[in-house]
C-alpha cells in the first residue's frame, strides 16, 4: 500500500491489474526487509527479490482458462459488492 501510488486505492481494497503492473516496473522485496503494516505510509526503497513479466485477466465463469491458469501459476481473485 505504501508504494502503489499510480491511482490503485490500495485503502480501499485496490485494483489487482495496477497492482500487478507496480509489481512488473518496481518488483516486490521480501516480508523481512519491508514488512506489511496493513496503513498507508511513506514508500522506502527496498531491493526487489520478486519480479513478474506480465499477467492475464480470467474472463469470469470462464472454468476451463480458470483451470489453464491454476496449473500454471500463481492466482489472484477479487470480490466486489454489489450492495453499496
């Protein structure tokens, strides 16, 4: 939260594809060298040890590229509300 400030409203749950093109141009560090505080706060530099070249977005109830997905790398999945 404290580095992603290209619009991503990481306070307010954030927006994955923006947190992982952050992720693509800066790379992340490691949990012992910055630590998660869970509150905005100024960005510090830090070594990246974690990098990615890229994602795809999974068209939603879209199974059989869910499971192309699943056996190849990492996921990521988002909720909204749809009450408020």
């Amino acid at each position: 939260m404290d580095c992603a400030n290209n619009g991503n409203s990481g306070c307010a749950g954030g927006e994955m594809d923006l947190a992982f093109q952050w992720v693509i141009d800066n790379g992340i560090p490691c949990e012992k060298e910055y630590p998660y505080v869970g509150m905005f706060s100024k960005c510090e530099k830090f070594d990246s040890i974690f990098k990615i070249s890229g994602y795809v977005d999974v068209p939603a109830n879209n199974t059989e590229q869910m499971m192309n997905a699943l056996n190849y790398q990492p996921i990521s999945a988002g909720m909204y509300d749809i009450f408020n």
